[in-house]
C-alpha cells in the first residue's frame, strides 16, 4: 500500500476509535473518553492532511467518510449492541460499492 493511502488507513481508523469513544464521553463531560476523542480527532486530522499531499481532496474525503461511516455503524453494532436493519445493510453496501468504484474505476484518484 502507498504511504498516503497508508496515512487515509490510519486516519480512517482513529477517526473510527475516536467517534466511539464519543459514546463512552457522556456529552464530553467524562475526562478518559473525552481525552481518547480529542487524540484520536488529532491523530485523524493529521494523517488526513498527510494523505492530502498526493491524493486529490474529493476523493480522500468520499474514502475517509465513506470507510468511516460503514465502520462507526459496524463499532455501533458490535460494542453498542445498536440494531441495523435491511435498508440500513443496504446503505451500508451501497457506501462500501461506491467507494470500491471511485478506488477501482475513477481516474481522478491519486493512484
């Protein structure tokens, strides 16, 4: 893997730790989660802004958002014990098979 896709990897992954601790912060109001959402924003950011060196800005953000939400949804429902429904799979494989498409197909991605 590239080192910018590398750095949108890591930014995906703690911008995902971070919106789930977020739950865990209580309004932001418990200091260990909000300490762990504050780093992990931080962690984010900057490797997001690492990727955008190389790669163009829409298509990193269509993959960090993208990538992040299927993956908040999936913490919601495995630490959270949070329902997801049939349209909500759908949505979910909908945002996934677009971001396999601009990866894959698109010519105005970084790669």
């Amino acid at each position: 893997m590239a080192a910018p896709y590398l750095h949108l990897t890591v930014a995906i992954v703690a911008e995902v730790v971070a919106t789930s601790f977020l739950k865990h912060s209580d309004g932001l109001s418990r200091p260990g989660p909000t300490l762990a959402v504050v780093l992990g924003y931080a962690v984010a950011f900057y490797f997001l802004s690492l990727a955008l060196r190389t790669v163009p800005v829409g298509m990193a953000y269509a993959i960090w958002s993208g990538a992040g939400i299927v993956l908040v949804s999936l913490a919601g429902w495995v630490l959270f014990r949070q329902a997801i429904d049939a349209a909500g799979l759908l949505g979910i494989g909908l945002i996934l098979a677009g971001v396999v498409v601009m990866n894959v197909f698109s010519k105005s991605g970084g790669h």
